[in-house]
C-alpha cells in the first residue's frame, strides 16, 4: 500500500488566487452601477429664475385678457342671438294663433256642410293630409263660395309663413348653441390661464416673492419716469402755445371793435366739443377708481378694461363697442404724440388691453385680475396704438 501511494501526485495546498475574486466583484459592481444608471430618474429642470417666472406671469395675464376679448364679443353675439331667436319664437307661437283661428273659420264651414248632409268640398279640404295637394289634385276652389276661397287662401298663407318662420327659428336655435360653445370655451380659456398664473406665484418663497416685488417696483418707477417726462413736454408745449395765443391777441388789439360794439362770440371749435365730452368720460372713469377689475363685468360694481372705457364714454353720449378689437377701429387714429384727455389707449400686439388717457402720461384702467381701477404710466404696457373716440 505504501508503494501505490508513492506514485500518486501531490495534492496542492496553494490557497486561490484573490485577483480573481478582487475582478469579479468590480465587474459586478460596473454592471449594479450601469442597471442602477439606466433606471435612475431623469435630472430635474433647474428651477426658473424670478425674473422668468415674472415674464411668464405677464403673458398668462396677457393671454387672459385676450380670452376676456374673446368671451365678450362671444357673450355679446350669445345676448344677440338670443334675443333675434325670441323674437322669431314669438312670431311663429302669434303665426300659430292665426293659423288656428283660420283652422276654426274653415272648420264651421266644414261643420255647416256636414249638418247639410254632405262631406263638402271645405270639408274635404279640412281633412286632406295637405291643402296644395288637395287643390293639385281636384278643381274644388272653383266650387267653393267667395267667402270660403278667402278663407282658404288666408288659411294657406299664415301656414307656409308659419312653416318659413319655424324654420328661420331652429337656424337660429343652431346659431345660438354655437355662440353658446363659444362662449363656454372662451370662458374656460380665461379661468385656465389665471389658475396658471396663480399656481405660478403660489409657489414661489418668500425670498422669490420679495424679488417679484422689487421687478414690479422697478418696472413702476420706470413707467412713472417716463410718464413724468411726457408730463413736463405737455406742460411745455401748453404754456408755449399759451403765449402764442397771447401774441397773437396782442397783435389783434388795434383792430378791437368799439367797446359800444358787442364782440361776437367765437364759433364752439370741434376740438372744444371733444374736450367737452372727454371731460364727461374721464369724470365718469374717475368715479369708478378703486373697483375691482373682473374679466367680462361692464359695471357697475366691477369692470374689465373694454368694459370701462364703454361705460365711461357712454356717460358721455357716446357708444362704443364691446370689445377692444372692435373699439379700436371706431374714431379717429391718433399718434402718442398727440394725444389727449379722453383718447383710448390699446397695448400689446392682440390689442388685448385699452385704457382712457388723463394727461401728463397718465391713463385710468382696468388692469388686471386682483388689482382695482386706477391710474397708471401709459408706460407700463408695449402701446399698440390709439384713437379718438369722438
């Protein structure tokens, strides 16, 4: 037995290398990294900047006051419809009437020839499924009395005006669901894009909130600078007509009538008659100052922006449409330049925004939801242009 065990080779006690161990955990930890990477949530977007977030709230409210636009001229088309299809259901229940009460004339003739003992020929006419194929199919008017044909006529007239009138009213009926659809998707435009803009500003911190408020201040101090310069150009330029006008009295003094001749009093010039209602207007706005704005309101408690100028000029026997889109096509164009108390003011590329110039830079608005009627730079917001309303 020792002998066998002497040609068997030895057994090694050489324990394993650790390289291999040391190389199969890194591979394993390269593919754990590499599953784990593949599966990991994206990078979150960095958060935007206040002044980003500011810019988009702008255009939020931008974007509303077009839906405004939008849902007035919708609700004024909705108020218009309605009332054309009320006055064609009232038409067609009266047309109704008068074809009843022609039905009833026609059914005593009727009765008085069945009494005679005779389906006669009103009878007939009575009961046939339709009057104009009763007379396409039958000479019968030639029988009937003098009477009877004017009835028959009368009859026949209110029934095709009745049957016009039904149709007219469901055309309108259709028009009025659109305008109706429209309507409610202009309003759910308007809420969608103020639930925006809150949300925005809902979840900014206190340290973002206090730097939304610095922009504003800025941006205020900035329209109010540019607002003062216009106001000192204005007053320039009034006190330089001024003394051109006190020249040129000067220089009609030795061409003064006698003093037993009374001085006619000059003609009331155009510009003197809009000064006039302008006033009207501009008293009016100012007594709405500190009301809140509300999108689509026109008053009396609550006004948008078209919706004040309307009722401001309408104070003073002027009307203007509902909407800034059409409010601005009224009138006369005036450049910035030149304008004057009362003139209307439009901003922003979609004319989604007018107020009423004051003067000296100034405008009385309705500016936007949370905030009242007041005065403000007509700085603050891109001019689009502006007329004269009168």
């Amino acid at each position: 037995m020792p002998a066998l065990a002497s040609h068997r080779k030895p057994r090694s006690t050489r324990p394993h290398s650790p390289a291999v161990g040391v190389t199969t955990a890194a591979l394993a930890s390269v593919t754990l990294l590499s599953t784990q990477s593949a599966h990991a949530a994206p990078t979150a977007p960095p958060r935007p900047t206040v002044e980003e977030i500011q810019k988009k709230v702008d255009d939020l409210y931008r974007q509303a006051g077009t839906a405004t636009q939008e849902y007035n001229r919708a609700k004024e088309a909705t108020d218009e419809q309605r009332r054309k299809a009320d006055r064609i259901l009232d038409d067609v229940a009266r047309r109704t009437d008068a074809i009843n009460e022609s039905r009833r004339a026609l059914g005593s003739y009727a009765a008085a020839q069945y009494r005679a003992g005779a389906v006669g020929p009103t009878a007939a006419l009575i009961f046939a499924d339709s009057p104009q194929s009763y007379f396409d199919q039958t000479h019968l008017m030639d029988r009937l009395s003098e009477r009877q044909r004017g009835a028959v006529a009368d009859y026949e007239g209110k029934r095709l005006a009745a049957a016009k009138q039904r149709a007219e009213a469901t055309k309108s009926l259709e028009s009025l669901t659109d305008s109706q659809a429209t309507l409610r998707a202009s309003k759910e435009t308007v809420q969608r894009k103020l639930g925006e803009a809150r949300t925005l500003l809902a979840r900014l911190t206190a340290e973002e909130k206090a730097r939304l408020a610095e922009l504003e201040r800025e941006r205020e101090a900035e329209a109010r600078r540019k607002a003062e310069e216009r106001a000192k150009a204005e007053a320039a330029e009034a006190e330089a007509e001024r003394r051109r006008q006190e020249e040129a009295d000067r220089r009609q003094q030795p061409s003064t009538p006698p003093a037993t001749t009374p001085p006619s009093t000059p003609p009331q010039t155009g510009g003197s008659t809009y000064a006039a209602k302008a006033e009207k207007a501009l008293a009016f706005a100012r007594g709405q100052i500190g009301k809140p704005y509300v999108w689509g309101a026109t008053g009396p408690s609550s006004y948008d922006c078209s919706g004040l100028t309307q009722a401001a000029w309408k104070a003073a026997g002027v009307d203007l449409p509902r909407t800034t889109w059409d409010q601005v096509k009224v009138g006369t164009r005036v450049a910035t330049a030149d304008l004057l108390p009362g003139d209307l003011v439009f901003f922003y590329d979609d004319i989604s925004h007018v107020g009423l110039y004051i003067g000296g830079g100034k405008m009385i608005h309705a500016p936007k939801p949370g905030a009242d009627v007041r005065e403000e730079s007509i700085y603050y917001m891109p001019i689009y242009g502006s007329i004269r309303p009168a």
